[in-house]
C-alpha cells in the first residue's frame, strides 16, 4: 500500500508527519506523493481540505485520514497519542472505506462554451463583488425566488457543519445524499422576498443560480477564494465522485457532532 502524508505546517503537526511516515516505512509501506492509496492529513480539518484538492483527481483511488494536533476535528478525529496505534492498523488491517457525497459546481461564462467545474468538500459561497448579491434561484429547472443579500452557501452533509452551521443551517449525516443551500443576511421586505430557511436537495435535483445584473462574483470552493467575471449560470449538484475515508474504529457522527460543540 502506498501513502502520502500532508502537515498543517506548524511544528508539532510537521514533527508528527516525519514520525508517521518513519512508522509507516518501518512496516515497508512505500511513501508515494503522486499515487497514494492512503493520505493522512495531520492538522485540523483545514488541512484535510487542502488535501482533497491536492487529490481530487484520484478520489475514486485514494482514501483520506485525519489526525487532528489541535482541537477536534469533523475529518481530523485521530489525536496524535493515538498515532503508533493508527500506524499499525494502517500496516496491518484491512480498512473499511466511508464514503460521503462531495458538491459539483459549474460555472459558465457568457461568451459561449466557457465553462469551469470545481468539486467541494465543505461548500461553494456566492458572493457579489461589489453591492449585494441578487441572483434568480432556480431549483430543478423551475424559478424558485430572487435572491438579494449578502450571498448564498451551497454545503455537501460534511461540511453542514463548518460555514453552514453558523449561517444557521442544519447539520445533515452525511450518509445522506443531498446539498444544502443557505442564506446569508437576504434583504426581506414587501418588495422583495425568500423562503428564509435553509433547502436541502436530494441528489437528482439541481439548483441553478442565474445573475439578475451583475456578472461578476466571489466565489469560493472550501478555503480556496476565486473571482469570475462574466457569468452567466452557476449549476450545483451532489457530484457522482465521493470522498473516501478509511475507518479504523467506529467514531459516530452524532457523536463528533456532540464532542465538537456541546463537548464530552
Ligand atoms: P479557516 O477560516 O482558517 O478555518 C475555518 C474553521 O472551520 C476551522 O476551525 C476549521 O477547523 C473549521 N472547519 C473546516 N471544515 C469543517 C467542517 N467540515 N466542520 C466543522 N468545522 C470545519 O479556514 P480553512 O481552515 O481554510 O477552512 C475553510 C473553511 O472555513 C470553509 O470551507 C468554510 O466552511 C469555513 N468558514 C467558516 C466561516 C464561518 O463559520 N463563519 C466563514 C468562512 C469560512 P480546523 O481548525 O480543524 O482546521
């Protein structure tokens, strides 16, 4: 089997990656940054993100473990005093593969047959460059609203905890299928008017944003922040691609939920 290991970058998570991967040697597993089977992200979930993207072309080949040197995370559930028994469960057992829905998101340009695909693991925002955001939301090829305010978020059931949450959307397992698509501060008067709560769409339906005036917007994929000008349509929908986390040990979600933000 062949692992990768990515840091966090600080010292502690650097100082555990080059243990990690000692370990790991020790039991002859091959290090192998361009085609791993297995990647551990040593850091917080932050750091799991840059892994995703580092890895997005092979996700149906590699799966994903975290080990967390802060505080607890929702992908990084390992502690680092943990790591001699992770080690040996890497070497030696045969591991069960988790695997949660990630987001699609394409966007297309108005000069003609531009267009960009990104995959999220935690969500895709909208913002406006510059004023609020007005856009027409369509859900399943019908006008649902118009949108005006400060943006929209569009999370997969994995990342309902991160922006999501604090947008006041609701944490969805993410052994369900769906993408979640909440407000941020819409304007809400006589003249103009949105659901107000948070939408959770199965994976067979497609939530089409269309610009209303402007064409150019703030987007960002997880950590990464882009701008693209000249929309025309931003299309978001359960992706047929997965994310893949090897399992170990039983660790509930409901329980990283309650540990994470109620605590033990
Ligand atoms: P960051 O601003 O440095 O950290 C964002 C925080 O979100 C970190 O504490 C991170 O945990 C945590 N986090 C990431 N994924 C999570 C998940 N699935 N469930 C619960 N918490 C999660 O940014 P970053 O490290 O580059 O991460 C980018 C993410 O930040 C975005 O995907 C977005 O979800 C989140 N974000 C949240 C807000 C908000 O809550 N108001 C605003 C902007 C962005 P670790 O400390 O373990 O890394």
């Amino acid at each position: 089997m062949k692992f990768a290991i990515t840091s966090k970058g600080d010292n502690k998570s650097n100082t555990l990656m080059q243990k990690m991967r000692t370990y790991l040697s020790d039991f002859e597993l091959q290090y192998d940054e361009d085609q791993p089977d297995i990647v551990i992200s040593v850091g917080g979930d932050g750091t799991l993100l840059y892994a995703f993207h580092r890895y997005r072309s092979r996700l149906d080949k590699t799966a994903f473990i975290g080990v967390h040197t802060g505080h607890l995370g929702f992908y990084a559930d390992w502690v680092p005093d943990e790591i001699e028994k992770l080690v040996i469960a890497i070497a030696k057992t045969p591991h069960q593969i988790v695997e949660y829905p990630i987001l699609e998101v394409i966007i297309r340009h108005n000069d003609g047959g531009r267009e960009a695909r990104y995959l999220a693991l935690n969500e895709c925002t909208v913002k406006a460059v510059e004023n609020s955001l007005v856009m027409d939301v369509e859900i399943k090829g019908q006008k649902f609203e118009t949108f005006r305010g400060d943006g929209l978020c569009i999370s997969t059931p994995s990342g309902s905890t991160a922006y999501n949450k604090a947008l006041g959307g609701a944490i969805l397992h993410p052994s369900i299928r769906a993408i979640q698509l909440a407000e941020m501060a819409s304007i809400n008067n006589r003249v103009f008017r949105t659901v107000g709560s948070p939408l959770i769409l199965p994976d067979h339906h497609t939530c089409m944003l269309k610009p209303v005036n402007d064409a150019d917007f703030q987007i960002t994929i997880d950590h990464l922040t882009l701008l693209h000008k000249d929309v025309k349509s931003i299309q978001c929908r359960v992706a047929k691609e997965n994310v893949r986390f090897a399992r170990f040990r039983q660790f509930p979600f409901w329980k990283r939920v309650r540990d994470s933000f109620i605590g033990q």
